[in-house]
C-alpha cells in the first residue's frame, strides 16, 4: 500500500471520527442535513473537477448551472396548477413556445448557410439578425401572455412527477445551455470560457428572478416534494437518513464511472490534451470536440446536483443563489481536495462544507465565552451584533484553511495520480 493510498484511508476515517463528534455535539438530525447538503456538494464538486482536472476548463458560473438544475426540479416535480391549465393562458404559452421552436430552428439553419458556400462572415452576420428578430418576436408574444398568467393562475406550475424526474431534468438542462456556450467559446482562449460562464450565470439568476409567470420569482417555490418519504411522513431523523442513503449512493455511482472513464483511453486522452494541446491535435485529436464533451458531461453533473440540493431544502429561491455559497465554495472544494483526482473530490467536498457550517456554531461559542470573560474581568459589554458576527465567520476560517492547504499541499490533500501503467520511473 503507498503513501497516497494511506492517506486517503486516513482522511477518511479522520471524517468519520469527525462526524461522530458532530452527532454528539449537534444531534442526530443537524449532522444528517450537513450529510445530505455535503453529499449534494460533492456531486457538484464531482461535476467541476472533472471540468477542470481532466480538461483544464476554467469554469466560474457554476451557480448557473445549479440553477438550472433546481429549476427544472421544480418544473418536473412540483404539483400541477390547475389554476393555469384550465384557464386560456396556457394555450397562448404554448404558442409562444412554438414560435420560439421554430425561431430556434431558422437561427440554426441559418448559421450552417456557410456549408452550401455562403462567406461564413456573412452567415454569421445573418446569424445574429435572426437571433435579434427572434428574441423580438417571442417576447412580444410573451410579456401579454405572460401578465395573465401573473394576474390569474400566479404561476405555471409544475407537471407533478417524481423528484427524480426532475433531477434527471436538472442534468439535461444545464448539459443543453453548456452545449452552446461550449461551441462558441471552448475554440477561444481560456479566459474566454471564464467570461463567457460567469455572464451566462448571472443571465440565468436574472431570468429566474424576474419570470414570476415561470418560477414566481422573489416569493419562491415551496414545498418540493422528494424522492424519499419527507419529515412530515417519517420524522426529520429518518427522512434525512433516507435522503442521504440515496445521494451517498449517487456519489458511489458517479465516482465509480468517473474513475473507469479516468483510466479508460478516453482519459488518457482528455488529459494529453489538457496537458499539451498542440501535440495532441498533432496526433489527429479533435481538441475542440473533446473539451466540448468534457464540459457539458460536467454542467450534467453540477445541474443534477443542483436540483438535488434544491430539492433537499424544499425551496426554490432564484435570489438565494448566491456565487459565494455556489462557486467560489465548489472551487475551494476541488482545489483543496486535489484538482485532477475524484476522490480528492469527494473528500474536499465534505471536508469544506463541514468547515463551512460548524464554522457558525462554534465561533458563536468562542464570542460567548470571551463576553463572559470579560464581562467577569473587565466589565465589557459586547456587541449585539454577535450572531452576525460569528456567520461571518465562515468565509474567514474557509479562506484561512485554503491558505494553509495551499501552502503545505499545493495539488491539494489528495493530489492527482496517473494509473499504475502511465507512472514513470520506479514504483
């Protein structure tokens, strides 16, 4: 057995001890809804870290795509509005929606006018006039259409199929908008995709936001039904129990595939060309169409782990998706678990998400016990604004431990290994 291999024993068994401490600190049901949010980041992580540690893809709008996820979640699995299909609103939005199906499909037959010959600067130009017009189009049939359904019904409503139809919805969605920002900016440099990524995230928070007609906006969607029996049904301790048995066996399902396709040649190929680029066009591999896979199989990953923590928590809140809680806190996952590695994935998932929440708890016990300190020694009065204080707290003790790990582990604590075949030198 090797030093890694060691080490990840380690880190786990240091996990388990560290959740058995919580569960006698906090109680039972806290440390099943950690268990259950953590999971949930770990798929998300999963998601991220196979974009950038198998394809070096720089993405930062990963709240997008959780979004997106919790989105389709809703519209899947949330009970039907009988209010908005008996009423004559919903033809009328279905009519807006063929208009925005054919307006689609005459944008896209217009930009592959360059295959019968036409210069593809023109096509791109035609391109983006017919996108314009399009756009123009469907909301103008929209913005009536969509005052009624405000004014009468509230909001569409869901279809009332099983959560987990949703999720798998949630996948679908955010691997078909990657799809396009793929194509256009993955050709591009690097940086591009950053940009391109963090815009469409912010996009899709602001379309949620506003649509009240579609997702009622800032007054939320709630309660979302779930895959497992809910507290209500079986009591908060076995609900959660249950919910975490399934997203705990997600996790094993998806690491397994991701380490088979890691070792796979498929693998090996994603990270030749992650590593040069130019040579691996130079042996014949389509770079482009290959980055495209990898960044649309991970966009599935984060959307079906979106709407399973969205699911989780029963509410679905566009203005609640913030990038702290749904970027910056994944990325500080991959990089402290180990870019490159699933299971460092995993681990860094866990790790930072239990950080992240008892950060909270124990510095509000820290700030009581000094008011008391010096309430006894000194006379001081504290600030009344403690419990703000310790919430703030979060993102200076995640930031410190990403310092530290950074400095003594910078590829993370469990850093990325080549299978046993491509390691060179001796083993």
């Amino acid at each position: 057995m090797n030093r890694l291999a060691v080490r990840e024993l380690a880190l786990l068994a240091g996990l388990v001890v560290m959740v058995g401490l919580i569960q006698a600190w906090l109680g039972t049901a806290y440390t099943l809804r950690m268990l259950v949010e953590a999971s949930c980041y770990a798929i998300l992580a999963l998601g991220l870290g196979i974009q950038w540690g198998y394809g070096g893809l720089f993405n930062v709008g990963v709240v997008g795509f959780v979004a997106l996820g919790g989105f389709a979640s809703v519209l899947l699995s949330y009970p039907v509005n009988e209010d908005f299909l008996n009423s004559g609103s919903a033809a009328e939005l279905a009519r807006v929606g063929l208009y925005a199906v054919l307006g689609i499909a005459v944008v896209f037959a217009i930009s592959r006018l360059h295959r019968l010959g036409v210069p593809r600067g023109l096509c791109t130009a035609a391109t983006i006039a017919a996108a314009a017009a399009v756009y123009l189009v469907v909301t103008t049939a929209l913005d009536p259409v969509a005052g009624e359904i405000e004014a009468n019904a509230g909001f569409v409503g869901g279809l009332g199929l099983p959560a987990w139809t949703g999720w798998l919805a949630g996948g679908a969605l955010a691997g078909l908008v990657a799809w396009p920002i793929g194509r256009i900016c993955l050709g591009l440099r690097s940086d591009y995709l950053a940009i391109a990524t963090l815009g469409i995230a912010e996009i899709i928070k602001a379309f949620l936001k506003n649509a009240d007609w579609l997702t009622r906006g800032t007054l939320t969607v709630s309660p979302l039904p779930w895959p497992v029996p809910t507290p209500d049904e079986v009591g908060f301790v076995w609900a959660r129990a249950g919910y975490l048995c399934l997203t705990a066996a997600m996790v094993v399902a998806i690491y397994v595939l991701l380490e088979r396709a890691y070792r796979a040649p498929w693998g090996r190929m994603m990270r030749a060309i992650r590593d040069n680029e130019v040579s691996a066009a130079a042996m014949g591999k389509d770079v482009n169409r290959r980055r495209l896979e990898i960044f649309v199989l991970g966009s599935i990953l984060i959307g079906i782990g979106g709407a399973a923590l969205v699911s989780f928590v029963r509410i679905f809140d566009p203005a609640g998706f913030l990038p702290l809680n749904y970027t910056f806190l994944v990325w500080v996952m991959v990089i402290l678990g180990g870019s490159g590695n699933n299971l460092g994935a995993i681990v860094g998932a866990l790790l930072v998400y239990i950080i992240w929440t008892l950060s909270e708890p124990a510095a509000l016990l820290l700030f009581d016990a000094l008011r008391d300190l010096g309430d006894a020694w000194f006379g001081w009065d504290a600030p009344s604004d403690l419990q703000s204080r310790a919430l703030q707290m979060r993102v200076f003790v995640i930031g410190l431990t990403i310092t530290l790990v950074l400095r003594f582990a910078p590829r993370g604590v469990l850093p990325e290994r080549a299978p046993r075949h491509e390691q060179v030198g001796p083993r």
